[in-house]
C-alpha cells in the first residue's frame, strides 16, 4: 500500500501509542499515519496513549 493510500486508510478512532523517554521527550511508537491524517485534515488535538519509560518491557516483543 503506498503511503498515500495508508495515511487516508488511518482510522482516528484508535489513539496513538507513545513512550515518554527519561528526559522528558515524547516518541511515538505507533500511529504515524494517524498522526499525518489528523495534521491534513487540520486536526489540532489527537488522543495518545502514553507508557512510562518503565513500562516498554511488559510489550516488548522478545524473540
């Protein structure tokens, strides 16, 4: 799917996924064309689910 195509598909229903680092700084984890889709569509505000830094072992994927 090209990027185009994804970013129209985002459904803003879900919120973003995001870590809050140690220094304070936000990274988003999932949610990027969501994120895009809201900022086209001129979107001011989007929900954000954020985990403490602490937190990213209980949903690491370990092989």
């Amino acid at each position: 799917m090209s990027g185009r195509l994804s970013c129209a598909a985002a459904d803003l229903r879900y919120p973003l996924d995001a870590v809050r680092r140690p220094d304070g700084r936000i990274t988003i984890l999932d949610g990027v064309h969501r994120l895009l889709r809201a900022h086209l569509c001129g979107l001011g505000v989007v929900r954000v689910r954020v985990l403490a830094w602490d937190d990213l072992d209980e949903i690491c994927v370990r092989s």
